[in-house]
C-alpha cells in the first residue's frame, strides 16, 4: 500500500519589487515563506543557515535581479576575539546589563523604540510604527523569541535586542537604543554581549542578517571577527579580500538561492 505523507508542502512567493532601503536607485524582490504550525520552529533553522531572515510570521531572502549586494554574515562566536575598538565599547559599558526577557512588548520600550527611530530613521516606514505595531513586531512570532534589555545600575532601560533562538545560534533581529548616548556605541555592545551569550549557551553563531557593504549604516558588520559568509550556496570564512571586493562573484546570488532552496522541498 502507498503510504503519502501527511506534511503540507512549503509554499515560496516572490514580492512585487520596490526601492532597495539600502541602496539608491536600485529595487528590492524578495522570496517569502510562512512560518507556520509544529513544524515552525526546525522549518526556521534551516532557512536561516539557508541565509533567510525572519519578520514576524514570514522568513525572507532578496532575489534581487542582477545584484548580490546582501550577503547574510554570521559571527563565529567561539572564536571570536573584539578588536581594540570593540575592547574600548566593552569597558565604555561595563555597567550596562543584559537580560533576557520573553518576547512581550512593554510601554517602556516602545517609548525608546520611538526615540530611537525620531533620531535615526526619521524618514523611514518604521519612524510612523505606534504601540500596536512595534507590539506586532515583537510578539507576532511562532518561534523561539526574546527581546534581550540592557540597563544601567539605576534601572534606566538604554538598549534592547529583538532576538530569535535557533539551534545553532542566536539571531539578532532588531536592535535600538538611546539616541542622546549614541557615543557609547550600543549597536557594537549588543552585538559583543550576543556573542558572549551564544559561548555561554555552548551555541557556534551570531546571525546578524545581511551584510551590505556598500550601505554605510550595514557596512558595519563586517568588523566582528572572524565571521562566514553564505556565498554560493556554502557558508565560508570571511577574509579581507572578501572586504575590499565587497561582493559575492557575479552570479553567486542566483546561483545561491537556488541552491539554498533545493533542500527544502524534501
């Protein structure tokens, strides 16, 4: 007797195009997948080794045609050492500590969250966000989900990290912070203290999403090393070759999400 499997198939749609938020002039397409049900959680691990990323219930990766400008990065976090720079951001906060705590939206840092986005993003989709929606962002989730808050020794909430648990790392998803410290280096500080938290768990990566090198505002995360890049369909170690070139070779985008999506329909 044939015996059919009861699992659902995994259905991938492609957006319509729109501006590329990173690079002007160029227009942005992505391949979209819900996650969805008991099989939600294994379903987001492999699409983020697969270099996808997650916002709310929808895991994403750009399919941009005829650019490869975002290339998912992720921190080798055993063996990670910070640079001077990022030894500076670690003792300029020494006094800020992280905990996590479960992905619940408060009024608190909603009120951060809209400082942050008046100072920094003014003119972005996100600055016009009320309690509602940053709610949704946070707890709109079928999968393993914190947001990580940072305090100072008087309570007084500075930094906070919306991040997702996987099996093999952390990822961080959004970050935001006080705009008026902004010297204090935040967005290099939780990065740092998510490394530490994925050695401490006995976790290998810190996924930090996508690597734009010629967007000044995510050009950054190169600077956490050592570091592997999804290039081709196999994730390999970053290298300053890598750096200088600022890409992926031609084709390696296409050739990559086709790759990355063969597995999945098993």
């Amino acid at each position: 007797m044939l015996h059919r499997s009861a699992r659902r198939p995994q259905f991938f749609y492609t957006t319509a195009p729109l501006p590329c938020p990173y690079l002007a002039g160029r227009m942005e397409r992505k391949i979209v997948t819900e996650l969805t049900g008991p099989d939600a959680e294994p379903l987001h691990d492999r699409l983020s080794r697969a270099g996808f990323r997650r916002s709310h219930n929808i895991a994403y990766s750009p399919v941009c045609h005829g650019c490869q400008a975002c290339i998912p990065i992720r921190i080798d976090a055993a063996a990670f050492a910070p640079d001077r720079t990022q030894r500076r951001v670690l003792r300029a906060n020494e006094g800020l500590e992280g905990r996590s705590t479960p992905a619940r939206a408060t009024a608190e840092q909603f009120a951060l969250f809209q400082r942050y986005q008046r100072a920094r993003h003014q003119d972005g989709d996100m600055a016009a966000m009320g309690f509602y929606d940053y709610r949704a962002m946070v707890e709109d989730t079928p999968i393993s989900s914190g947001v990580v808050e940072f305090r100072d020794a008087s309570g007084a909430l500075l930094a906070c990290c919306l991040t997702d648990w996987l099996s093999d790392g952390l990822s961080a998803v959004y970050s935001f912070y006080e705009p008026e410290l902004e010297k204090r280096s935040f967005g290099t500080f939780v990065v740092l203290w998510l490394v530490g938290r994925a050695v401490e768990l006995g976790l290998p990566y810190v996924y930090l999403g996508y690597w734009v090198p010629q967007s000044r505002k995510m050009a950054y995360k190169s600077r956490f090393r050592p570091s592997e890049i999804l290039s081709g369909g196999a994730w390999r170690r970053l290298e300053e070759a890598d750096i200088a070139l600022g890409a992926p070779a031609a084709g390696e985008r296409e050739a990559g999400a086709a790759a990355r999506l063969t597995p999945l329909g098993g």
